[in-house]
C-alpha cells in the first residue's frame, strides 16, 4: 500500500461532514488502496463536538484510515495537503443582508486560501462547498496566487445528480442511464440545469432526452426550477439543508477529480473560466461540463448552444460577476 494522503475536511463538525467523512474514510474518493490521513478543522467551540467524531472515526475500525486530526489551527488543518474539501463557511441569519454573508466569508475563504498557499502542497485539490461556494471559490484561488487556479473548483455536483435524477425518474430508469446533464453558472437559483445534449438509454440503445421524455414544456419549465429550487425544497420539508445528498455528491466530484471521468461522459463543476469558452466571462468560478484525466479537466467544447440556453448562462454569468465584484472589494479592505 502506499503512503497516506492528507486530506482536510473544513466544517467537520457540521452536517455534511457527519455524512461525507465515512465515505472519504472507507475509500469511495481516493480508492480501496489509499491509505488516508483525515484532518478535521471547525471553529474553536466546535471542538468538543469535533473528540465526538473522531471517536466515531475510530469505531468504524476502518483499514484505509491512519490517523484522524482533529483542529481549530489554520496552521495545522492545511499543511501538506493532496485534498481539501472546504465544507465550512459562514451561514445565513435572520435579518442578515447578503452583503454582510459575502463579507464574511470573503474573510473566511481569504484566510484559507492564504493557508493553503503557506502550507499545503503545490499540487493540493481543493473543493469548496459553503456557500455561496462559486464565489467562495474564487476568493479562495485568489488568496492562493502560488497554487494553480485549475486545482480549485466548486460544487455543482449536487444539481448534476438532481438534474440526471429528475430525468431518471420521468423516463423510469436508473440514474446512471442518464448521462451529460449540465449545470451552467452559479450553484444558486440563478444556475441552468440543461439537456439539449443529455442522453437516456431507455431500452437499451441512447436516446436524445428531449426524445425520450417527449416533453419539451416540462424540461423546459417545471424540470429546471424544480432543479433550481431543490435545496429550498429540501430545507422546507427537513428544516435542515440537503446533507446526505451533498455529501455523496462531494464523493462523486472529488472521486472524477482524482481517477477522472468515464469514456464519453461528462459530469459538472465550478472552475476557474479564462474567457475563452462559451462566451463566458473571465475571472469567475463558473460550472461548466468537464471531462477529466490525469487529475486535469478540460472543459468539453464545441456543444450547440440554442438561444434559450444562451439567455440563461447569461443571466446566471451576471449574477456571478455581481457577487464576485462585491467579493473581491471586500477582499482589498
Ligand atoms: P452546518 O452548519 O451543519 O456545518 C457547518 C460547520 O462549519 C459548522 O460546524 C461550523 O462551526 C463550521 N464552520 C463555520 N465557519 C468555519 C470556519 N471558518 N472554519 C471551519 N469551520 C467553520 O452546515 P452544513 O449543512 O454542513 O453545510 C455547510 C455548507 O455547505 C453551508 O454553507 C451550505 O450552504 C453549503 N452547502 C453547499 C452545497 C453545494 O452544493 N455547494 C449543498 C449543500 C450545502
């Protein structure tokens, strides 16, 4: 076996990560050969809570996991990491304004990512999950000039699988006969869940899924904001958002990321646009369709985009670049 990875889980004391860690410790991410360090970090008053997990950690008697850490240091939870999964961030309270939550965590993810640069290796992939995690994200990169801006993304994985399940659910097959659902922009309501080039095999042979719905007012309607407004949806009827979902979805991402994606599938993510595809603007975290080797995405050109697919990345573009220019001037103060 080889040696242990390190691999951080920020907000470990929270929900997703009661959900997430067991996955990561039994080896669905980094594989059934790789042995794992976990670091946990939380805020200082979590860390009581923190000794509960670990011990659970430690009861699982599981072969992969060499050592548990848990932290409240920036010094401690990011030194020499091949993973980070940056869960963690400031939640939204009563009668908070947007602006006071960006600012919040723009401090948050701008500390991070000044730990990240300091300690954690040069190679480290970092997955960022709070909210709003686009711009999170960006802030994070930013405040990490020495790590390449490729090695970070966000969390669209989540909508991908919502996406694809809807889908499966409509034509009545299982969730992996759908395939190449996309998420374009901002993990927000703003995002654009698209199937103009998703295929169903419906008794076996791939269909176009406009073709095997046969529905083009629901996957143009109630399909996308029924996407959209999941994570509200799921928040009203559990009074807690989506955990379980959210951590299988972070296994599904940061597992493409380290052993990549299958043959002619392409799965979604937050990355770093340079402006070069899809008419998308430079400088934001925008989820996109990737294909991933070699722990490298790429992201997948050439796809026919119609008008009505074109007006919704816009308008989710926009929101990103509003988001992103409040964040980054609270990132100069
Ligand atoms: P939670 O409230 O149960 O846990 C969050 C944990 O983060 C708490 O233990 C808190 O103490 C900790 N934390 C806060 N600030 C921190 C800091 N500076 N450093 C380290 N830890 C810190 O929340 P939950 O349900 O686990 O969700 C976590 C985040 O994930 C939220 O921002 C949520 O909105 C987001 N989320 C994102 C999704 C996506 O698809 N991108 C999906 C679902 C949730």
């Amino acid at each position: 076996m080889s040696e242990p990875i390190r691999v951080l889980v920020t907000g470990a004391a929270g929900q997703i990560a009661y959900s997430l860690l067991f996955g990561i410790a039994k080896g669905d991410v980094f594989g059934k050969e790789q042995p794992i360090t976990l670091i946990l970090l939380d805020i200082a008053p979590m860390l009581p809570v923190l000794e509960g997990v670990v011990m659970e950690l430690q009861d699982c008697a599981l072969p992969l996991l060499r050592e548990v850490i848990p932290t409240d240091k920036e010094e401690v939870g990011f030194k020499d990491l091949d993973a980070a999964i940056l869960v963690g961030s400031m939640p939204r309270r009563d009668g908070m304004e947007r602006k006071d939550l960006l600012k919040a965590n723009v401090a948050i993810f701008k500390s991070q990512g000044a730990a990240l640069d300091k300690y954690a290796k040069k190679t480290v992939k970092v997955l960022v999950v709070g909210n709003p995690a686009n711009t999170n994200c960006l802030i994070a990169a930013k405040s990490a000039p020495s790590i390449p801006k490729e090695n970070f993304s966000c969390l669209t994985r989540l909508d991908h699988n919502r996406a694809r399940s809807q889908v499966a659910i409509r034509c009545g097959v299982p969730a992996t006969h759908v395939k190449n659902v996309i998420i374009w922009g901002n993990h927000s309501s703003t995002q654009y869940p698209d199937v103009h080039h998703c295929v169903v095999n419906k008794s076996g042979s791939d269909t176009a899924c406009f073709d095997a719905v046969k529905d083009d007012a629901w996957l143009k309607g109630d399909f996308i904001t029924t996407v959209q407004q999941r994570g509200g949806a799921v928040i009203k009827a559990r009074k807690l958002s989506s955990a379980m979902s959210a951590a299988k979805a972070i296994c599904d991402h940061m597992r493409d990321i380290w052993s990549g994606t299958p043959e002619g599938e392409f799965v979604s993510m937050g990355i770093y646009s340079n402006g070069n595809a899809y008419g998308v603007a430079e400088d934001l975290i925008y989820s996109f369709p990737v294909q991933i080797k070699d722990k490298a995405w790429k992201i997948v050109d050439g796809l026919k985009i119609n008008e009505f697919s074109q007006s919704k990345m816009d308008a989710t573009a926009a929101e990103l670049i509003e988001e992103r220019d409040t964040a980054v001037a609270f990132l100069a103060v």
